[in-house]
C-alpha cells in the first residue's frame, strides 16, 4: 500500500543519545559513549568521562573548568554516524580527581534537533543517592553502552576505589559504585547507568577491573557537584 510515511533510523535523525559513540575530534580508538543530557545555565550539555571528551587535554592537565569557547568554529566533540563523523558538541569543562572523572560539553544551538534525551528509559530529575555504608542486597541496574547496548548487572557496593592509568600516571578515585557482574567493555565509558523499574538515573561507567568481574560507576550527584549542575 502507497503511504507518505517514512521510516528513518535513530542513526540517522537524533544521534546525540544517551548511549551512542562520541569522541574527542576524530580520536575513534579512544571514543566512549554519550553519557546524560544534562542543563547548565539553561543550556544542554552532553555528560561522559573526561578521559573520553577531553583525551588530548590529559598529558598536561585534568581539570579545566569553562574553557573558552568559539561557536564559529566546528565542534570538537564529535560522533560516528554510519561511518561518518558528525557533529556533537564543544569541550567546557572536565575534571579528573579523586572523586571523578566527568566532563560536559555545550551542545550548540543548531543541533538542538538532534538530541534525543532517552526520557522513555530514565529521568535525571530525581536520581538515586546512596549513603555511605554497606548494600546488603544488590540493586539491579541497567547500562546503555556504545558497545554494549542495554545489559543488566547490580550495585553491589558504593564505597568502592579502583585506581585507573591515565596519560597523566595513575589515578585512585573512591567514593564509587561497584557493579557486579562487570557490565562494560572498552567503547562504553561514560554509559548511562540506571535502575531499570523507577527510570532514576545512577551514574555514568568509568571503567572496569582487570579480572571483569566488576563496572564502576561515578555517582551523579559528584557530578552535580562538580559541574554546579541542577
């Protein structure tokens, strides 16, 4: 039957999504995944790993809060979209320390278009806090990796350390979410981390450990703190 209906793939309409591949300017054997969508200064910004937006940066320096940005030229965080690089957003500001490893970068306003903010899996208007003390029964959670795509695993701690290499040495960050069984592949840092039966967000992936038996995950909330975000 004749229609005037077209079908088109998320790949081709909305590719800056929770869970899609990004990468600092054409770095594709470093790239990570897309993190949240998250507002700063009513602005959208996209939310992954410093060591995924802000790679280059890492030899010298890990912490750069608001670096200047110029709109006029091409956006330096970028996204393969069937085998084309793609626009996605500008570098402003990342932090690795020993609480975290998040930056965020300002979506601009000509590719409004093509966000797709994933309100029909979570919300990050209310996300999950957890006090500091031991999870006796394991929280199910679900991850959106680049690589991955949706798998299941469960918090099993949240006071846990993992100690990562960057360019810069080795990095010990603690007061991190532990998931067990190990969830993430390389291409996956920064991945969306959720409770799949409320919607309420939990984090973005760092990485894992050695033996794959667990995922970490730095808490939203120490990036809400971080970024001075809503």
């Amino acid at each position: 039957m004749p229609t005037d209906i077209v079908f088109t793939g998320e790949s081709e309409l909305q590719h800056i999504a929770p869970g899609r591949n990004v990468m600092q300017f054409d770095n594709v054997p470093k790239r990570g995944s897309m993190g949240f969508i998250v507002f700063k200064d009513d602005r959208p910004h996209l939310l992954s790993n410093m060591h995924v937006l802000g790679w280059s940066y890492l030899p010298h320096q890990h912490v750069i809060i608001d670096k200047p940005i110029n709109i006029n030229a091409r956006p330096d965080i970028n996204s393969m979209v069937n085998n084309e690089l793609r626009p996605v957003a500008y570098f402003r500001s990342g932090v690795i320390d020993h609480r975290i490893d998040a930056a965020i970068a300002l979506i601009p306003e000509q590719l409004f278009d093509l966000i797709n903010e994933r309100h029909d899996i979570f919300s990050i208007q209310d996300p999950l806090i957890f006090p500091p003390q031991p999870i006796n029964i394991p929280i199910p959670v679900r991850m959106l990796g680049a690589v991955s795509g949706f798998k299941n695993s469960a918090i099993v701690s949240v006071t846990a350390s993992k100690t990562f290499n960057y360019p810069f040495g080795p990095q010990t960050i603690v007061s991190i979410i532990a998931l067990h069984p190990c969830c993430s592949q390389p291409g996956d840092s920064g991945s969306p981390v959720y409770e799949p039966e409320s919607g309420r967000i939990v984090g973005i992936i760092i990485g894992r450990d050695q033996n794959l038996q667990y995922s970490f995950v730095i808490p939203f909330p120490t990036i809400q703190t971080a970024f001075d975000l809503p």
